[in-house]
C-alpha cells in the first residue's frame, strides 16, 4: 500500500492558499478606481513562489507550502467557509439530494477568469475533473472528496451535478478548501489535464488579484485582475517580500520597507507585543482558533503502550503555566484534540487536570520506581524513557515548548528527549518507531474532516492520527462509516466517541488552541480582518487609508 503524505496536515504544511496568475488583461477588459489614497501594500513572508501558481499544492511538486495562504486572492471555490457556516462562493446555491449523493450547484453568472476566459460549468468540469490526476499520490490527503466524485454533470451552462459514490459529511468542507479544489481557467491547462508551464509563471483565477509576472525570487508583485466585477478590493497592487528571518521581518516592518506581517509563522509573541504598543502601529489575534498543538504517544512503543505511563504524563503538563509564559497568554490551554468552535467538536471530554503528585502516584501504583536514584523511574529493566520528535521552524517556539514538556515530565520521573526535525526529516522520523511526538493538528482549513479520516491506520497517511482509534474495536470501520452515513446523528456520535476514547486513554495529550497573528502600518492600513480560515492572507479584506 503506498503511503500518503498529509502535506498539509501534518503541520502546518498544512497547506496554506496558492496563488493564480493571468495572460493578458487586454484592452477590453474593465477598469475600477480605486476609493482610497493607499493603493499598494506590501507583506513579507519565509518563502518564495517557486513552486508556481497552481492550487494543487503536494510535497510532490513542493516541499513549500506557504503560497497557499495567499491564493485565496487569485483563486475562488465553489463554497466559503465563514463563522461555522457555509456561504456562497462561485455557487450562489446549492440543493442535496436526499441520500447525499448528488449536490446541484447553481453557478454565479459573468464572472471572468483573470485570461479572459468565462467562468461556466464547462470550466467547472474541466478545472475539477483533473484535480484527482494531478493531486496523484496523494489524492485524499486533503479531503476524501477528490477521491468519491464519480461525475460532473453539467445541467445548463451554470448549473452542475456533482456526484459522489457514498455519502459524505464533509463535502461542503472539502469544497471550500483552495487546495485542491480552487477553479482555474480551463484554457491554461494542458491537452492531458495538468498544469504545464503556464502556472509557473501566472495565476488563472476568478478572485480579485493576478499575479504580475515579474517575480525575481525576493519580490513578487500582484496586481488587480481586470476582470473582477465585484465588489472591487481597497488596493490596487501588493508585494510579497522574501524575509526568511522572523527578527528581520520585524526590523523590515518598523523601517516601513513592508506594512504587514501576518501569521504566527512569521512573527514571534514578542515581537507581536511589541509593536501591538508602539506607535503607528497597529496588531490583531484572530477570534477564531487555527490549529491545536499536542502530544501524542506511540502506543506500539514501550513505555507509552503502557496506560499508567499516558494517564501520569497527562497530569504532568502544566498547560496553564505553559499558556501563560511560554505562549504569552495568546494561546489558550487546550482540552480536546480540536477547538469546541469547530464542526462537530463541542463535546465535553473529562480533561485530566495538572496534578503532578497524583501523576507520581498512579506510576507508583503501577510499578514505575527510581530503583537507582538517577531521577527516571523504571520498570522491569525499562526506563521511562524516549525521545519527542517535532519540527523545528523559523521560530524558536516549538522548540522551547519541547524543553518545557521535558522538564515537566521530568518532575515526575519521565523523560523526554527532544528531537528537533526540519519538514521532510520529521515526516521520516514520524514513519519510523517514534515514542512520542509533539505536534499539531492540520488547521481549521482541513480539520477535523481530514484528521478524522486519516484515523484509519489503513490509509498509512499519518502515523499521529492512526494513534486515535486504538483501543476502539474496529476503529477502521468506524472511521470509514463516519465518511459513508447520510446520517449527521451518527456522524456526531463517532466524533463524540473518538474525541472520548483520545482523552480517557491519554493517546494525545492537548496543549494550546493556537490563534493567527496580525501586526500592521496604522497609517496605511484603517482595517484588518481575518479570512474565515484564519492563517489565509486575503488581502481584499482589507481597508486602506
């Protein structure tokens, strides 16, 4: 069985928006003026747009992933996800069939790909029909719905029947996901169906913005698409600066060379509260949470097959104490694997609370003693011991939240060693006999949909979610029926039994509920507002001066 790589899941790899780019805005195309003294803006980020502009975005054709978070301003989706809810996006509405098999989508009428070319459901189809050809490998990884589409019917020229073998619970949530289901122009694709050249060098979208071409590996300009007819965005064009160093962002933001900074890869919390005080500037947390951080245990690997050793550790993590300090208060202590706020997840699970003398007592009332006073209890010849895998990252956060882990555990006569891995090294560390790994959900674009699912150890799509469902007679079977019922009843009462069977066998231990970041040029920018997936950069949200 061939393994798939959540490129998104796994971290933040999670996949962020892309970018599309156009031909020609020709001379017939419309103009708008725009309403506002600052007409460009500029955003720095770690990474460049090398990878090209095309919305389906894999460790296949990338091992970066951040331009995702920016093709929400090239590309558009069938449906947006908003406060919890699913609104209108290139469907203006929507009908299900009775046992959820076909979705009758009615399509907005004069919208313009940023060629020229006309948004209808022939365009649909085709931007549609090749996305689980060129997802390959890894079709599924972001959304079970590439794989369960069996036809695009088209009805009229903006109607289309979307049509799927089984039943599907997340098929609006998939669908308002840009990568892979953000509609390109047909017309830039190639005979076969993939991308080819033409995104490499351009976006071919619907959304408001167009690539300008004239990247040079640390700039890149994007300009107005000329066919948007919409409500028209505050800002005529923007640049995306390549600032690999988190410091040198800030610095770059105070001099004025950029006006933004956004996301909580990009900016330390002190960085964030330093210029949330200084003048002429202006920050923002998101009200929405974006991701969870936790650990998670290998229950095939001795001592954390071991309940006793999970049930302590659970009660060793001063979460409050790690909130506060470390997390700058930003973060709010985590009880459950996802936020209560997201699909399906407003359940009360018996949270252990931190108590480190009972955490030393359950390992004694099961056998784990410090027989040779080194301060790590043992146990039948095995020490409490393993290493903690994670990924290190521009930011030292993650980093030092693994030695606070460490330190707690130790007070209580457990080791965890750190392991810090770039990217790739830990999605091999992950395939390997890890212990113990420290990490964090897929974010709100793909969870819980897709973390659920990646639950089924079958798939061998992620090593860390496979964990949930042990202990669960026939956990495949139930993740599998979770993706298949009609019936929203019972799709509530699996997560109800996952998110239980997590917390009352101490498989992850939450940590934190992470909110995105935001620091701005007051005298620039009147109004900034987070996209309804938070760690997506839409800049037409945004009022200038």
């Amino acid at each position: 069985m061939k393994r798939r790589f959540l490129s998104i899941t796994l971290g933040t790899l999670m996949l962020l928006s892309l970018l599309t780019a156009c031909k020609n805005s020709g001379d017939d195309a419309p103009t708008d003026e725009p309403g506002t003294s600052v007409t460009e803006l500029t955003f720095s980020e770690s990474w460049d747009f090398s990878s090209g502009f095309y919305p389906v975005l894999t460790p296949e054709n990338s091992t970066n992933t951040g331009p995702m978070s920016y093709a929400s301003n090239f590309y558009e989706t069938l449906v947006n996800y908003e406060n919890g809810n699913f609104v209108p996006g290139l469907a203006e509405s929507w009908e299900v069939s009775d046992d959820g098999t076909v979705y009758t989508f009615k399509l907005l009428e004069g919208v313009k790909f940023s060629d020229g070319e006309d948004f209808n459901a022939a365009a649909l189809k085709k931007s549609m029909d090749v996305v689980p050809q060129n997802l390959g490998v890894y079709n599924g990884s972001y959304g079970v719905l590439s794989t369960l589409i069996s036809e695009i019917v088209i009805v009229d020229d903006y109607t289309v029947e979307l049509r799927i073998t089984q039943p599907y619970y997340g098929v609006l949530k998939d669908l308002a996901v840009i990568n892979p289901m953000g509609i390109v122009s047909p017309a830039m694709l190639e005979a076969d169906g993939s991308p080819g050249e033409a995104f490499k060098t351009g976006t071919y979208g619907t959304g408001p913005y167009m690539y300008a071409g004239d990247g040079d590996g640390t700039t890149y300009a994007f300009v107005r698409n000329p066919y948007y007819s919409r409500e028209q965005p505050d800002l005529d064009k923007f640049y995306v600066k390549v600032i690999p160093d988190n410091s040198a962002k800030l610095l770059a933001l105070k001099s004025g060379e950029i006006d933004a900074i956004v996301n909580s890869d990009s900016l330390s919390y002190d960085g964030y509260f330093e210029m949330q005080s200084a003048s002429g500037f202006e920050a923002a947390l998101s009200p929405q949470e974006s991701n969870t951080r936790f650990l998670v245990f290998n229950l095939n690997h001795t001592p954390f097959d071991d309940i006793s050793v999970r049930a302590a550790l659970a009660r060793a993590i001063d979460k409050s104490a790690i909130c506060d300090g470390l997390l700058s208060g930003l973060e709010d202590p985590a009880d459950s694997l996802f936020p209560k706020s997201y699909p399906y997840c407003d359940i009360d699970v018996n949270v252990p609370t931190y108590d480190p003398d009972e955490a030393k007592t359950i390992l004694e009332n099961a056998g784990w003693t410090d027989t040779d006073d080194d301060g790590i209890r043992e146990k039948d010849g095995v020490r409490l011991s393993g290493s903690m895998i994670y990924m290190t990252g521009s930011d030292t956060i993650v980093s030092d939240l693994a030695l606070t882990i460490a330190a707690q555990a130790k007070e209580i006569g457990a080791e965890l060693i750190p392991e810090g891995y770039d990217m790739m090294g830990l999605y091999g560390a992950m395939y390997g006999d890890f212990a113990v790994g420290l990490y964090h959900a897929y974010t709100l674009q793909y969870d819980p949909y897709t973390l659920m699912t990646n639950m089924n150890s079958e798939l061998g799509a992620d090593p860390f979610a496979c964990q949930a469902t042990a202990g669960i007679d026939e956990g495949n079977a139930i993740i599998k029926r979770l993706n298949s019922t009609p019936d929203e009843t019972e799709v509530q009462d699996i997560y109800t039994q996952i998110l239980n069977n997590i917390t009352d066998n101490s498989i992850f231990i939450p940590i934190s509920y992470i909110r995105e970041i935001a620091v701005w040029n007051s005298d620039k920018i009147a109004e900034f507002s987070f996209a309804g997936y938070p760690t997506a950069t839409n800049v037409a949200r945004i009022t200038t001066r």
